[in-house]
C-alpha cells in the first residue's frame, strides 16, 4: 500500500513541480495534487528536496531510456549518437517538467532548477561516454579522452539545434545529422 501512495506522491510532485517549478512547489500543493494528507508524504519524503530528487531519478531513468533506443545496431556510431542526441532534444522540448526547470533556472536563477539539469546532462554526457568507449574497445574510435569527447559532441550537437535556431533558423533533423558528421564527428567518432 505504501508502494501505491509513493507512487501517488510521485506523480501529483512532477505535476507540482512542472506547473509551478521548484520554487513555487510545496508538500501542501502536493498532497492536495495527490489527494492526501500532508504527513503521508513526510513518511515516504523527509522533504520537499528528497521529493524532488525522486521525481529527478525518475527524469534521468526515462533519459537513459530514450538515448538507448536510438541506437541501432545497423547504423554506424556518429549516426546513432547524432540520432540519440535529437530523440533526446525532442524529449527535452516536449517534457513539462524539463522545460520548467530550464525556465526557472534561467528566469530567477533557481540553484535546485539548474543543479537538476546539470545532473540531466550529466547523465547524457555518460552515456555518450559509454558509447564511445565501446567504440574504442571494437576499434572503430579513435580518440583519447572519451569523456572530453563526449562534452564536445554533447554541447556541439545542444549549440547548432538550439543556440544556432535562436539566432537565425530552424535547420531540420536530417540538415543537423549532416551537418554534425561532416564538421564534428568525421575524424572523432569514424567507424
């Protein structure tokens, strides 16, 4: 039974969390979300920051998730990871919570806002990181720091779909996967 309360929690905490932010979010507007009592969710969370970092867990679970299912074992590395990184973009741009937090770090400054995403791409840059050095191990990379390289492939791929869209125009995905292998991969991730 605690299990589908936690589970309740949970849930009615993202709703919280992506209609207000961190911020604005309380253990009250949670336990009204859920429908309970305000000391059922202090038996399950300490806090309103444990709370949070369970509803982060459950964000950085469904991102493993999405970068793996890009990967195809028919396609070579640069094109999986060109391919992982847009699908986790996408998912970016179209997850609630995600997009409240990039606002609220950006708009008030919210330490906890931008803390939560750091530890999002954190967990990108390590699965990136991880492909790479399968890569290196079936000899089909070269490169010497895995970990450097995939920060620079990470915030490359971020700066020319976003950054580059602010400034000028939208480029589609399969402009962007050209691109980025013709300029950055080509060299740093060939098979």
């Amino acid at each position: 039974m605690l299990a589908n309360k936690k589970e309740m929690i949970l849930e009615a905490a993202g709703q919280s969390f992506s209609m207000f932010g961190y911020k604005g979010t309380t253990i009250d507007q949670v336990a009204k979300l859920a429908n309970i009592g305000k000391g059922t969710i202090y038996t399950a969370f300490k806090s309103k920051e444990e709370l949070f970092e369970a509803v982060l867990n459950q964000i950085i679970i469904e991102v493993k998730d999405v970068f793996e299912r890009a990967f195809l074992d028919s396609r070579s590395m640069d094109d999986n990871i060109s391919h992982a990184l847009h699908d986790l973009l996408e998912f970016r741009q179209q997850h609630v919570l995600l997009n409240k937090l990039t606002q609220e770090a950006s708009a008030i400054r919210s330490i906890p806002a931008k803390n939560a995403l750091t530890e999002v791409e954190k967990v990108i840059i390590e699965s990136i990181t991880q492909q790479i050095k399968r890569g290196i191990e079936h000899g089909k990379v070269k490169v010497s720091d895995p970990k450097l390289t995939a920060f620079m492939v990470y915030k490359s791929y971020m700066a020319l779909a976003i950054e580059f869209t602010e400034m000028f125009e939208p480029i589609d995905k399969q402009k962007i996967i050209k691109l980025f292998k013709s300029h950055l991969t080509k060299g740093l991730l060939s098979d």
